[in-house]
C-alpha cells in the first residue's frame, strides 16, 4: 500500500531554483511511495517521508528519497518496501517520529504519548 509523502525539508533560494531551471536541472516531488526504504549498504530500515525526481538537461537523471530521521538515498542505491521482512531492524528515530506524527495509530511509546510535529 502506497503511503501520501510530506514536503521536502530542503529549500533552495529561487534564485538558484530559476538559474537551474534554465540549464534544465530541477527536480520534482514525488506524490506517494511504499513506506519503507532500504539502502544496500545499510542495515537498518528507514520510513519514507519525501522523495523528488531530479531532472538534468530536461531528462529525468535520478530518485532521491528523504527519510523521517533526516538521512536519504537514492533509488537504485536501495529499494523501496511495503513491508519489512520479519527479523529487520528499523531505524529508531524514523521509527518514533513516525509514532509521534501519528502515522501508525496511536501516539505511544512504551506507554507514554509522544508528540511529533515534523518542520516544514
Ligand atoms: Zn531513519
């Protein structure tokens, strides 16, 4: 099941977005993805917040994919995921801010409410 993504916490000074999109480098958002991401290199699991499609002399050139806990990777670098496989181990703080923006339910952890309000 694909998921609704948030904004970008990137923001670039327009006048370096128009002098870019002039040379035909810019870059769209994505609207929705799986939830989950997994680098190649990495370990652990992240949660997907915003993902953009970078465009390079008007062609697209690659994926990029911003997690909740503020890392990123690319597509081709890492594959997307509707779940995850039994024994992963996901990343904690993609894990609790998703808790505490109420992405999974309730806003709980261990018990306690949490509350996470993302920056935008
Ligand atoms: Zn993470």
């Amino acid at each position: 099941m694909k998921i609704e993504l948030q904004p970008s916490r990137h923001k670039r000074h327009e006048s370096v977005i128009q002098r870019d999109r002039e040379r035909g480098l810019f870059s769209m958002p994505l609207k929705s993805s799986l939830p989950f991401f997994r680098c190649n290199q990495g370990i652990l699991i992240h949660r997907i917040r915003a993902g953009r499609v970078h465009y390079m002399n008007f062609k697209p050139s690659h994926t990029s994919i911003e997690f909740w806990c503020g890392n990123s990777g690319f597509m081709g670098k890492g594959v997307m995921m509707e779940s995850a496989p039994d024994r992963a181990v996901f990343c904690a703080t993609c894990e609790g801010r998703a808790v505490g923006a109420g992405l999974c339910g309730n806003r709980e952890i261990n018990g306690r409410k949490v509350l996470y309000r993302p920056k935008l």
